[in-house]
C-alpha cells in the first residue's frame, strides 16, 4: 500500500489555505538545525581528543604501554565494518533522492546489521579486557594498591573505557533512529520528495564513523611498535 506525503495546511483570518511549512519541507533549515547539534558533538569529542593528547604529552611511555596490550586486530575489523556502514548508508540516500524506496530501505537493513556487528565485536573484546583485568572498576584500573598499573596506564583506560562507551552509545542511538527512520518510511512520511530525516540520520552516521577513524589511531595504534 502506498502513501502520499499530505502537507499541514493553515487557514488565515480571509479564508485562504496556506501550505505549512514544516521540517519535512524545510530542507535548508533543516540541514542547518542538525549541523548545529553536529558542531556540538564535535566539541564534545574533540574536547576528549585534546585531553588524551595533553596527556599523552605527559605519560608517553605508559600510553604506548597501555595501547600496546589493545587488541588491534578486532579494532581494526570494527574500522572495516563501520567504513561499510557509512557506505551502505550513504547508497541508502542516493536510492532514496532516486527513487528506489526498496533499495533504500535494504540498504538502511545492510548499515543496521553492520552496526549491530560492531557492537557485538566491541562486547568481545571488552570481555577479553576484562579477563585480563583491565576494565574499569578492576584492582589494575585502581590507583594506590599493589595491583594496580602505573598513573599514566590508568588514565589511557579510563579515557578509552570512556569514549569507546560514549561511541558505542551513540551506535546503538543510530540504531534506534535508523529503526525509526525505516517505519517512517513504510508510513510514507519520508519520500524522495521529503527525504531530510533520511539526510540527516545519513549525516549523523557519517559522524559516528568519522570518530571512530580517529578513536582507532589515537588509541590503538600509537602502541603498535611496543613488543613484549
């Protein structure tokens, strides 16, 4: 069953109907708005980058230490698999503005799968971290006993138990509005006409995994000349 957008419409004190305009019609006001939340999601990540880098200026060897023990290879898998997902997003707006509903939506399928791969790759690999006592709330992640790693270690941990979590929140938010987007979809509320929620959850995933691009250098690779 198809469904049509049906635009609001207003009646002014003469009698006359006026078409609403309302975000879904509003494409540059809506691209404005959601830039504007993007700028904040910026700074609050590029906040926790400058303070990893402050304090990587501080405690050089113990950050390459602690990177060193990182599991580079399930972290480069999940780089792999969120670089698909924003393709397979991105081929999801261009079916969209082409016309092709059902390609858009299995493409919107595809990057949903991906990201629920990615979570389920980082759940790994975090229970590995937690079996070798690096998590945070463990002896090694507490400064002041006898088991505990040195300062420098404990700060790269608690900065990467923090912001892989943050990401990992901001995954399966993705999730849920790509869920959403998918229903809003099937009520023909989102169209090739009236696609800005389309646009705006695409660029909101290009964010997610554009951090990630950094969160892997920044925490994986620094350690990767370190042997043991």
């Amino acid at each position: 069953m198809s469904h049509e957008y049906v635009p609001e419409i207003a009646i002014d004190r003469d009698g006359k109907k006026h078409e609403v305009q309302g975000w879904q019609g509003d494409f540059y006001g809506g691209k404005l708005g959601f830039w504007l939340f993007m700028l904040t999601e910026v700074m609050m990540f590029g906040a926790m980058f400058l303070t990893l880098t402050y304090y990587y200026s501080l405690h050089h060897q113990d950050f390459i230490d602690a990177s060193s023990h990182l599991n580079r290879l399930l972290g480069g898998t999940n780089t792999v698999v969120l670089l698909f997902s924003a393709l397979t997003m991105g081929l999801g707006l261009l079916k969209m503005r082409t016309g092709d509903i059902k390609g858009a939506k299995l493409m919107i399928w595809a990057t949903i799968l991906l990201a629920i791969v990615f979570l389920g790759i980082k759940a790994v690999e975090w229970r590995e971290e937690y079996t070798h006592g690096i998590f945070l709330g463990l002896d090694a992640l507490q400064s002041g006993n006898e088991h505990s790693r040195p300062f420098g270690q404990i700060l790269f941990y608690g900065m990467y138990f923090t912001m892989t979590g943050l990401h990992g929140f901001h995954i399966i938010i993705g999730i849920g509005l790509m869920l959403w987007l998918l229903k809003r979809i099937n009520a023909g509320q989102v169209s090739t006409e009236h696609h800005i929620l389309h646009f705006n959850i695409a660029l909101y995933w290009d964010l997610v995994h554009l951090i990630w691009v950094f969160v892997f250098p920044y925490y994986y690779m620094i350690g990767a000349g370190n042997v043991h």
